[in-house]
C-alpha cells in the first residue's frame, strides 16, 4: 500500500479565502484541520481547527484585558501560525506518512503528483485513514 492508495479526496482553501468562509468548511465537512493551498494549488499549510477559533477569537479573548480589536477578513494573515504542511509523493509508504503525521503533529498529508512542470494535489491522507489501515479497520 502507498500514499495514492490510502488518500482521499480533502477540502481545501486558499491563501486568499476568507477565514470566516474557511471555518465554515471545517463545520461542513467536520474536518480537523485546513489544507491550504497557494495560487499555484500547492500545499501550503495546515491549519488545526484550534487554530482557526484563535483567528476568529478577538485578541483580547486570547492574549489579555485588552479592549476587542477588528479581526481582518483574508485567511492567510489570520493563519500567521501556519504549520508547513507534510507533503509525500504518490508512491510513500504508511510508515513514510505516519513519522510526518508524528513529526510534524498533523491529522493530515497532502499527496501530490509531479504533473509536468507543475504538481497536481492528489488529496490527502487523514490520520483516521492511516490508523485504519495500520489497525486493520474497525
């Protein structure tokens, strides 16, 4: 089994989304983290749901006593603690993806394809996928 096999299709945003549009998704969809992309549709982070509730928080919520402050509306600014997602290639074993998942405390992997002078997102494997697979399913 390689990375291909274990990805799924994943929701994904990009840098210029809207963050309020964003957690939408994450609701929708129940995810537990964001997979954003950047203008060239490559992975460009991952954002945890935690994350994503500080951006929308004011900062006097998270930081102090201080009075509300206005929350800017772009995605990428309001994710400034962006992880660096994990990236594999098509043909990455499970061990391969579970020591990033480990390594970097993602949920998530982005599997990508060399696609020319491009690459093509795949879609991602998630750390329920990957434990399903290491577990033998339920």
């Amino acid at each position: 089994m390689r990375a291909r096999d274990l990805a799924g299709p994943y929701p994904t945003v990009s840098t210029d989304d809207d963050v309020r549009d964003a957690a939408r998704l994450l609701v929708r969809a129940q995810l537990p983290a964001l997979l954003v992309l950047d203008r060239d549709d490559y992975p460009y982070a991952v954002v945890p749901s935690a994350r994503v509730i500080g951006a929308l928080s004011p900062w006097y919520m998270r930081e102090g006593p201080i009075p509300t402050i206005v929350v800017d509306d772009h995605f990428e600014e309001e994710a400034s603690g962006r992880v660096t997602p994990a990236v594999v290639g098509p043909d990455a074993p499970p061990s391969q993806i579970a020591g990033l998942m480990a390594r970097k405390d993602t949920p998530i992997v982005a599997v990508v394809e060399p696609n020319g002078d491009r690459t093509s997102l795949i879609g991602a494997v998630t750390a329920t996928a990957l434990l399903e697979h290491i577990i033998g399913g339920s």
